[in-house]
C-alpha cells in the first residue's frame, strides 16, 4: 500500500479523534505555496493543481483559525500566544496566483500575502528552476498586484532577482532588500513590513543576511524548508510549510505534522 495513502488514512483518523486539532493548538502555521495552474505537468515540486488548492483551503478553513501573517508576526513580536492560527503565503509573484489563487481564497473567505520578486513582475524572465516547463507560468502584471492590494490580501519582499542570501556579500544583499522594499512602497503605497527569503532552506540565509532584514526596516524574515511556530519563535527565524510536492491532500499535513515528522 503507497505510503501517501497510509498518511492520508491516518491523517483522517487523527482528525476525526481531535488529535491533529490538539496538536496545533501550541503551534503558529505559515503554509507556502508557489504556482496553483491546471496546466504544467503533474508532479511539478512548486504547482499544486486547483481542484488541490482549494480542498487544502477548505481544509485550513475548517481546522484553523486563517489569520494575515502580519497578524501572526504581531503576536509573535508581542509574545502573545496564537496557537491554532494559520496563514497562507505565495512566493515569486506568478500570474496564476492572480488568475487561479485568488478567486477561490475570495470565495473561500480566506486571506493571504503573496510574497513578490520585484524584478520578476511584468517581465519575461525564466528563473532556472523554470527553463525545462513545457510552457512558461508568466509573471503578474504591477496592476495585477495593486489589483491583490484592493481585494484584501497582503504583499510581501522576495528581493529583486531572487538571489540566494546564503551566498552573496552584505553589500548584495542590502541592496536587494532596499530596492525590492522600496519599489513596491512606491508601486503599491503603503508600507511592505513584510520579507520571504529566497529559496528557503536553512543553508539559504545565515546570521548577517537575518540582520540585514531587521536593519531595512522589515518585520520578519520567513524560509521555506518545513516546521511550525509556537509564540517564542524569533520573528526572523520563521518557519514556513511549503505545499506543493510535499503533500498531495491535507490529511497527509496532519499526520505529519501531529506525529512531529516536520
């Protein structure tokens, strides 16, 4: 029998006891997703399809309490205890986040940040992650994102080329926090407070990249590699849960998450 569906299985019996709910009452979640697009191959690591992204919203719906990350990193930054909230984030800036993502958090009523690279919006740009789809994603539009602003959800700083903060010298890196920052304060008119590092891993970012960030002004510094928070995480060592190619349905989430594999 595949193992995703023993973890699915389980995922529903450790919901239906209370067990998964329980679990998350200690923890703060941050969910990551990158492309919800019916049309790039199955099994791509960033997309998930759009019949999958809304059963993971209807899921967190009915589980969590679905807050803005900025109302996470508030409590966090106050101390205060937010066990059992969620929030849902993107990364890049991709036009079906716009197109697809969009409408169904607005049916579902749910809110999410959609975490930009400034240099990617309105261009033709192929990152390399992306040079062997069979068909390119493509980039929002600036009014597209302003368009994202007046619906309710929130933007957030990828940087300007998505660099690996693991890697570059300080001078890089500050460049790219202030360009991305101010750029889209000018673009959207209104403070961006909030940062995504690139890539996400741990070996991605190290102690001075995270000093970076706080000294440009932003309130948190978000990964990608997986884990939860609780109300004494350091708000610029947030964990972050990235979806797509780790979890087929959200029951799998939930066994990993109740039994500690994350």
């Amino acid at each position: 029998m595949p193992a995703k569906f023993v973890k699915s299985a389980l995922g529903r019996v450790l919901t239906a006891t209370g067990a998964f709910k329980k679990k998350i009452g200690t923890q703060d979640t941050i969910i990551a997703f990158h492309r919800v697009n019916d049309f790039l191959p199955a099994g791509d690591p960033l997309t998930c399809s759009s019949d999958t992204f809304r059963e993971f919203c209807t899921f967190f719906k009915d589980h969590y309490d679905v807050v803005p990350l900025a109302e996470q990193i508030r409590a966090c930054r106050e101390g205060s205890p937010r066990g059992g909230t969620l929030s849902i984030t993107f990364d890049d800036g991709y036009l079906d986040n716009y197109q697809v993502a969009a409408p169904i958090l607005k049916e579902l009523g749910l809110t999410a940040t959609f975490f930009v690279t400034t240099g990617f919006i309105q261009s033709s740009v192929v990152p390399f992650w992306d040079k062997e789809l069979p068909r390119q994603p493509g980039w929002m539009s600036w009014e597209q994102v302003r368009e994202l602003v007046r619906d309710g959800f929130d933007i957030g700083a990828h940087t300007v080329t998505h660099l690996d903060m693991g890697k570059c010298s300080p001078e890089q890196i500050r460049s790219e926090l202030r360009e991305s920052k101010t750029v889209l304060e000018e673009r959207l008119s209104r403070p961006i407070p909030l940062f995504a590092y690139p890539f996400g891993a741990r070996n991605n970012i190290n102690e001075r990249s995270r000093e970076l960030v706080k000294e440009e002004g932003f309130d948190c510094c978000v990964s990608c590699c997986g884990g939860t928070n609780t109300g004494a995480t350091d708000p610029y060592s947030l964990n972050r849960l990235p979806i797509s190619g780790w979890f087929s349905t959200p029951y799998q989430m939930a066994t990993e998450i109740t039994l500690d594999k994350i």
